[in-house]
C-alpha cells in the first residue's frame, strides 16, 4: 500500500489528541459517547438512571463511576490554576 492510501484511511478516525481540547472519546461499557467532559458526564447519568429504572443496580454503579470521573475533569478545568513561583 502506497503512502498516500494509508495516510487516507486514518483521516476519518477521531481521538481526544485530534479533536482538539475539550472533546472526548469514552469508551464506556457497551456505549462510545462522544463531546465536551459536561457532555459526557451528563450521558453517563442518565444511563446509570436508566439501568437502576432497569433493576440492574451493577450496571448503574458503573455508569456513575464513569460519569464521576467526567464531573472531575469538568471541576479541574474549573478550578484557578495557581501561577508558577518565578525564580529569582
């Protein structure tokens, strides 16, 4: 395969690097959820509403797990980042 061909094939192909800041990828359990990290999070909750609505609390823990760590990445990029101590 020449080249060129091969640099084709991967420009439909997405991943956080390539879809600039801000924009995930999660691969949960069964789902691929695909926007912003409030996004995400948002996604996931309601699926873990849905699964506990389903009597399958397990499959709700996972969710809530998953939107968890979305709700921490939307408080870190909340947050003051304190400013370097300059070196005199």
């Amino acid at each position: 395969m020449k080249p060129q061909q091969n640099n084709r094939s991967r420009e439909g192909s997405t991943s956080r690097r390539e879809s600039g800041a801000g924009a995930y990828e999660s691969h949960g359990p069964d789902v691929t959820i695909r926007g912003g990290a409030q996004q995400v999070a948002e996604k996931y909750l309601q699926l873990a509403r849905d699964a506990y609505i389903a009597d399958n609390r397990v499959a709700a823990e996972n969710y809530l797990q998953h939107a968890e760590h979305y709700f921490r990445l939307v408080a870190a990029a909340k947050s003051p980042r304190p400013e370097p101590a300059s070196q005199t």
